[in-house]
C-alpha cells in the first residue's frame, strides 16, 4: 500500500510541474500581443514624469564621499551633497557653489568663503559656517585612514578653518595649494550635515544626508540605490527629476540590451564598438564624456632592462597609437603624446611624440646594448575601465609591435586587486593602467603619477627624476598661475625624454540614453550632476 | 531512520569544520592584504598598517580562527569589513534571491529533464531520443554567458515578451519581507507584481536550467533504459499494462535514484554557480555577493558565504538521501 502512495505522488507531482510549466509557457507567447508588457515592465504608469533609472556597472562602497575614492560612489553623491565650489557643467573651472564669492591673501595662505544663506541639510540642519568647520574638522581630525582625498589634497597644509561668522569660512594654510579651489570642487570634499553624521557615527556611509538636489532613500546593496527629489532644494525649480534609481548592471551588453528594451533610461560604460548600433536607433541617443583621462602602458624603471632610458625610448617608438584607437575605441579617442589630456591648464603641446618608426626603435635599442631584442612581461589589465575598454587585447596588439623589434613580450594578468598591489610593488616589467583626473588641475596628473613621493600610491612605474620632483613641488605651491603652467611644461619635455611610460590614448566615454532624455551632460571627471535633467515619457 | 538522520546530522559537523578551515587558508592564500584594497590606491602605509590592527588582520591565523569558529558556534557568521553590517543580516535577501532562481531553474530542470529523459527511453532510437539527446549534448556544453544574452536578444529586445534583468520592475519596487518575491508578491495579494517576478524570473532560470537539465535528461535515459530492459518489466507488459503506465509508474520508480542523486547535487551546485547568471541578468544573488567580497578582500563574507552555502549542500544531499529509503522500501537506514 505504502510503496503505491509514493509512486502516485511522485507521478501527480510530474503531471503537476508538467502542467505549470506548460501554463507558463503558453501564458508567456499569448503575453506577446499588444504592448502590455512594457506596462508590466512598468514604465508608463509610475514613471509619472520624473524618473529616471541609471544603469551602471558596479554599486557604490560608501555614500560618503569622503570616505571613499571610488568613481561609483560619487556618481551618486554629487547629487546628494554639494560642495563649496563647483566645478562647470562640462568643464573643471571653478564656479559658485555653496560658497558665493571668495578671496585670497596676497601670499596664498589665507582664504576667505562666502557661504549661501538659507541652505539647509536634507534633515532639516542649517548650513553654516559651523557645519563646514565641523566638516573639515572631522576630515583632518578623525581616523586618518578614512578620509584619504583630504590626506591626499590638503593633508597637514592646512592649518585651520574658522567660522569668522556665521556665513564666512577663513581657511589658514602654512604652504599655498595652487589648486585649493579646484579641490575644494571635488566630490569627495561634499558638505554633510553635522547632525546626521552625529546621529549615524559609523554607519553615516549607509545614511547620507547633504544639500543637494537629491535626498537619499534606499541602497539595496548590488541591486540599486535611490534618490529622490528634495523638495526644498535652494535651487528654484530644481531637480527636474522627481527620483533616480541607480541600477547595477555588471554586464556590458546587458547593460545596453536593459536600455534597448527601457528597463534603464540611461547607461554609461558604453563599448565603444556599440556606438554605431546604438545611433542608428531612433529611440536612443549616445552621449559623450569630455576626456579628462589617459590610458598607458607603465615601463617600471626599477626593471632590468627598462632601466635604460634608450630601451624605453625603442618601445615607445615601436607602437602604432592610431592602429589601436582604430581598433579599439572605434576611433572615439586621441593618441596621447604627454601624460595628461590637452584641456589640462599647463598642457605642453610642443613636445613632440615618439613616432611610429620599428626601424628606429631597433637602432635605439641596439644602442642600448639590445641588438637582439629581449624578453620581458606585459601585464594586461583585467578590467575594462573607460581609458581601457578591452586591457587583454590591447595587450595582445602591443604584444605584436613589440615583436617587430625583436622584443618578446610575455601577457600576463592578474584579478584586479592583485594586479594593482603587484604593479604598486614593483613586480610588472610593463603593464596597462590608466587615470581618470580628479579635479582637471596638472597637479593631479603628473604629481599624482610621475613624483617620486607618488611612489608606493600612484606612481607605477617607479619613475624618479629630481628636476621633475623639483619643478613639480614649486609647481604646487605657486599661486601664479601662468607660472604654474610654464613649470608644468618643462616638467613634461623631461618626462617625455625619461620615457617613463608609453603614452596611449585620452579616450571620450561614451555613456546611452533613451531619445526621452534632454539637459544631460556628462562631467569629465565621471560624476554626473542630474538635476538639470528631463525626461519625457 | 530518526537515528540515521541524527547521526548524520552529527557527522556533518567534522565535515564543516574541515570545511570551515580550507576556506580560512584558501582565502589567505590570495595576495592582497585587505586593508590596503579597502583603502585604496591613495593610503599611506601607517593608515594601512593601522586598519591591519583594526581588522585583527596583524593576530596570528589561530587566533583569528579560534575568534571565527568561536562566533560560528554562537550563530555569528562576522561583520563584513566593507559595509560594517553583520552578515547575518546581510545574506539572506542574496540567498533568497539565488534560492528563488535555482529553485525554478531546477524546476524547469526536473520536468523538462526527466520526462525528455523517459521518452527517449521510452522512444529509444526514435527521432525524439536523437534530437533530444543532441539537445542534451549541447545544452551540456553551452556557454551560459553566450545563451544568456542570445535570450536577452530574442525574447527582450526583439519579441519583448520579457525583460532582460532584475528581479523587479525598479520603477515600482517589491516590498522585501521573506525576500522570495513570489512568496512577498503573493502575501501582500499583489498578483499584477507576481506576474512581473515572474516574468523577470524566466529567462534567468531559464539559463540556469541548460545544463542541469541536460544532465538530468541523459542520466534518466539511461537508467530508464537498464530498467526497461529488467524482467519484471517483460512480465509487466505481458500481462497487459498500458505502456503509460509501465514506463511511468513500474520503470520510473525503479530508475529514480541515480537521478534524485543528480538532482540533489545540481540544486547544491546552482545555488553556487549561478554566478554567471547572476552577472548576465544583473540578479542581486549570493554568487554576485560573494565574488565582490572576493574583489574587496572582505573576508569574513567569503568565509561565512562559502560556509553558508556549504551547509546548505550538504543538507540537500541528506535529503536526498533519506528520500532514497521513502521512495524505495529496500533501502533501511539503521
């Protein structure tokens, strides 16, 4: 009796799923009719206007700006807190943000903020001159690990920030920053209010609270994040938008096929060679980012035999930038000659490139004691970022100019992270790598990446060379800015000489949107400001 | 059977706790000192050095395990270093969500599976059992990444039946509370959402199902066919019984247990390798949570999300085997 009740139900059980199944499918093609799956998909009835879904490749890891270094998070924070000054819409001059108006002492180390009246934090606080102070404060005075950007930018230059009165800010530096107001833009340097990071103490990177034109709502941790409209947005008639929901898509092509169907409104991480599909449909429009990047290949010249200069020199002139822009960036990127992109103020446009000569090269590197070529690592990297869509097969089109000049390079990779900390350590005889300007000053490129003091942080490529290190330092802290650039630009002809890297390419991001979307312009430095944006439906 | 089952409730504890320690020294083994990655590119030694300490990263590994198993035993899987949030609490909307995906994926699985399996026994050599064992062969070897978005392609963007990712429309959210959405939508009586979890299930599990079922529909050909080969079949048919019911009741029963072992170790396997799936159609799941704790370096998350994952296929192989004695009375478990 019992052996029969178990092989009924498990044949009842068959038949059942069979017919669920069978339901399921049948009910999904009769599904196919009339349009009403998009309203399923939901974007008629909700969207009442002002929605906006923002697909993306990866979450946030804060929503503390401060806290944090990673180009996700500040996606969604610059439109959450707002800084003292503000960058242009597509540019990295400096305009009126928090802080109206603004003046400097005549030796560069005192600098006096006018602050907007009648702003108040998302929580109802009032934004002072008490709650900048106790920003900075907190920056310079708390775990000192947490707030790298004001380490990296400020650090212990400034002395220290007062509330004159209650709309002034005085800040004291013992050294001038040339760039302190280009910093100050940044969004890592984003106001927050000084109650709720009270309030919440660790957990504050869960529980944003700023001026901006969005207040936070939810974070559903690789999912989504959302943000809606702050009603009493200082800003008449701003944001346009009544929510954005930044979703994660990791996927490229999902990502592009989630906006083809108008799953997501907008995309960004766009392959460049989806560019031609996605302008030949009407539905959608392709928007571009202004460069503010450079993608290169890092010679460490701690590496025998990159150590010699003239070895250097022969790779550079042994690749062929416009055969890789051509075939990796469908042509939406410029060669890159010096380490920064020419919109840089201090951008030396006389240096002259190492042109593509093979024959060139091998004399140099005959010269250089080489006749024969030599063996060496090419790390490719294993992520695509804007500066570098396809690492691997970069790689492997470099791979093959080098053998043209008898140089054998070996391909190898690692998971991102480890790629990173071996490269910082020194163990990559070449590697693919590239950098994403923070605050358009010359400062943040070729201090960053080339100073010996970035040795250990961003410079790479182990590169050292005095008369850099010199021209660099007095570089930052002059306040003359004509000055500034003639300095920067002899700082590049020697770099150009040292050949510490293989200058690639300053690429345009492309980013995808729905045809509905008008007033988004994509910022240089990746952080988009949403609240001008509309969107019609 | 009560004993059986208590016994081997008891030997899994050696096995995770075996289990436990691979997974302490395999993530170990990955270069990379998490405090640096949780950094960033911009941090001083000292601040590396002190969040190290922080971290209880600079103790000896014995100490560290000790502190783990001891938290393991209280029922704390740690705090995540990344997001400072137990992780306890951080897990289960990701597991939930791998669950609901394979758990329809092996449903497809099973009923696709099985019953191609049986008819192409049934059928042996007929056109049916050719095309549906070079289905098979196929499925078994195709890439998910590829067939994922070919399925993005066809059914989203070209028929647009369904939607390419997600588990919800985000322009109208779930209300979260056991976090399968078809159980969520169901209590809350919102049956328009369950009809649109569910699409957003489809091809996702879909995928997922391939190979799976692939392997299911060739282990029950086979042994259906060992089976229908028996005497008792023979005798079965002579005196008259349907066909029907000879393949599905008579042989089936006799051919279940090699694919109920396959069905437990594939639902095991689906809960952690959908990873792929999970990238394709951006499904928030534990493959996805795990694989960017790996990224960060989070190691507690690794550790418990390996762990919890563990657990759960080893319970689903006991089921499996205590099923053995239901569906078939020879088995005793003493």
């Amino acid at each position: 009796m019992k052996k029969r009740k178990g092989i009924w139900a498990l044949v009842l059980m068959l038949l059942l799923s069979l017919a669920l199944v069978g339901c399921n499918s049948s009910s999904t093609s009769n599904e196919g009719e009339p349009d009403d799956s998009t309203d399923d998909n939901g974007t008629e009835e909700t969207a009442a206007g002002g929605q906006l879904v923002f697909g993306r490749g990866g979450d946030s890891t804060s929503l503390d700006p401060a806290a944090t270094t990673e180009g996700e998070a500040f996606k969604v924070t610059v439109n959450l807190y707002e800084t003292l000054i503000n960058f242009g819409e597509q540019d990295t001059e400096i305009h009126p943000g928090l802080a109206t108006e603004w003046s400097t002492s005549e030796d560069g180390l005192t600098h006096t903020l006018k602050l907007r009246e009648g702003v108040k934090f998302h929580d109802g606080t009032d934004f002072n001159a008490d709650a900048v102070v106790y920003n900075f404060e907190r920056w310079k005075g708390g775990d000192k690990e947490q707030f790298y950007y004001y380490n990296s930018q400020f650090g212990d230059k400034i002395d220290s920030v007062t509330a004159v009165d209650e709309y002034t800010v005085e800040f004291k530096l013992n050294t001038p920053i040339a760039p302190f107001y280009k910093n100050l833009a940044m969004s890592p340097f984003g106001i927050a209010s000084p109650t709720a990071i009270e309030e919440h103490g660790d957990n504050f990177f869960k529980n944003p609270v700023g001026t901006g034109p969005f207040k936070f709502k939810e974070w559903r941790e690789n999912d989504r994040i959302t943000i809606v409209k702050n009603e009493d947005y200082w800003q008449e008639g701003l944001p346009k938008l009544d929510e954005v929901i930044f979703r994660v898509i990791p996927e490229n092509s999902a990502r592009l096929n989630a906006l083809a169907t108008g799953e997501v409104d907008l995309i960004d991480g766009v392959n460049f060679s989806d560019k031609e599909t996605i302008e030949s449909n009407p539905e959608l429009q392709v928007f571009e980012r202004p460069s503010l990047n450079i993608g290169y290949l890092g010679l460490t010249s701690t590496r025998k035999p990159l150590d010699n200069k003239l070895v250097r020199q022969a790779l550079n002139h042994a690749v062929n930038k416009q055969e890789i822009i051509d075939a990796f960036y469908a042509g939406a990127a410029d060669p890159a000659i010096n380490p920064m992109p020419p919109v840089v103020a201090g951008y030396n446009p006389e240096v002259e490139d190492y042109e593509y000569d093979p024959e060139k090269a091998k004399e140099l590197l005959a010269e250089a004691g080489y006749p024969d070529g030599f063996e060496m690592e090419l790390w490719a990297m294993p992520v695509p970022r804007p500066y570098m869509p396809e690492g691997q097969k970069v790689a492997e089109a470099l791979q093959k100019m080098f053998e043209e000049i008898g140089v054998k390079a070996k391909i190898v990779t690692y998971e991102w992270g480890t790629y990173l900390e071996k490269a910082n350590a020194g163990e990559a005889d070449t590697f693919l790598l590239g950098w994403t300007g923070d605050n358009g000053d010359a400062d943040n490129f070729l201090y960053v990446l080339l100073d010996e003091d970035s040795i250990g942080s961003n410079n790479y490529s182990y590169y050292k060379n005095d008369e850099v290190h010199e021209l660099l330092l007095k570089a930052q802290a002059s306040s003359d800015q004509a000055e500034r650039d003639e300095l920067y630009k002899q700082a590049q002809v020697i770099i150009k000489d040292d050949a510490p890297w293989i200058p690639l390419v300053h690429s345009t991001p492309l980013l995808a949107g729905s045809a509905n979307i008008s007033n988004f312009l994509a910022h240089p430095t990746g952080s988009d400001l949403l609240s001008s944006v509309e969107i019609k439906n | 059977m009560l004993s059986y089952t208590i016994k081997r409730l008891l030997s899994l504890i050696p096995v995770l706790l075996g289990l436990t320690l691979i997974v302490f020294f395999m993530i170990r083994a990955i270069p990379g000192n998490p405090a640096q990655i949780i950094l960033g590119q911009l941090a001083t030694e000292e601040a590396v050095a002190e969040l190290t300490k922080q971290l209880g990263l600079d103790q000896p590994w014995y100490t560290q395990f000790f502190l783990y198993l001891g938290g393991l035993f209280s029922g704390d899987l740690g705090q995540s270093l990344r997001t400072k949030s137990p992780i306890n609490e951080e897990i289960w909307p990701f597991l939930a969500a791998t669950a609901e995906l394979a758990l329809c994926a092996m449903l497809i699985a099973i009923v696709i599976g099985v019953n191609a399996g049986i008819i192409s026994a049934w059928f042996q050599n007929s056109w049916f059992d050719y095309v549906a064992m070079i289905l098979a062969l196929v499925g078994v070897s195709m890439p998910i990444f590829w067939l994922g978005l070919m399925e993005q392609w066809i059914f989203a963007i070209n028929l647009e039946w369904l939607p390419t990712s997600g588990r919800e429309n985000v322009r109208a959210p779930i209300d979260a509370i056991t976090n399968f959405y078809i159980i969520d939508t169901i209590i809350q009586g919102r049956f328009d959402q369950l009809w649109i979890v569910i699409k957003h299930l489809i091809l996702p599990s879909a995928a997922l199902a391939t190979i799976p079922m692939a392997i299911i529909a060739r282990i029950t050909r086979s042994t259906m066919l060992e089976v229908m080969k028996s005497d008792f079949i023979r005798t079965a048919r002579a005196k008259g019984l349907r066909m029907f019911w000879v393949v599905y009741k008579h042989s089936l029963k006799n051919a279940v247990i090699p694919v109920l072992t396959i069905i437990g170790l594939q639902t095991g396997l689906l809960l952690g390798g959908a990873i792929l799936t999970e990238t394709i159609f951006s499904w928030p799941g534990i493959g996805r949570y795990i694989y960017e704790a790996i990224n960060y370096r989070d190691y507690p998350v690794i550790q418990s999300g390996i762990l919890v994952i563990a657990v759960i296929f080893v319970l689903i192989n006991l089921i499996v085997d205590l099923l053995y004695a239901v569906i078939d009375p020879r088995i005793k478990y003493n």
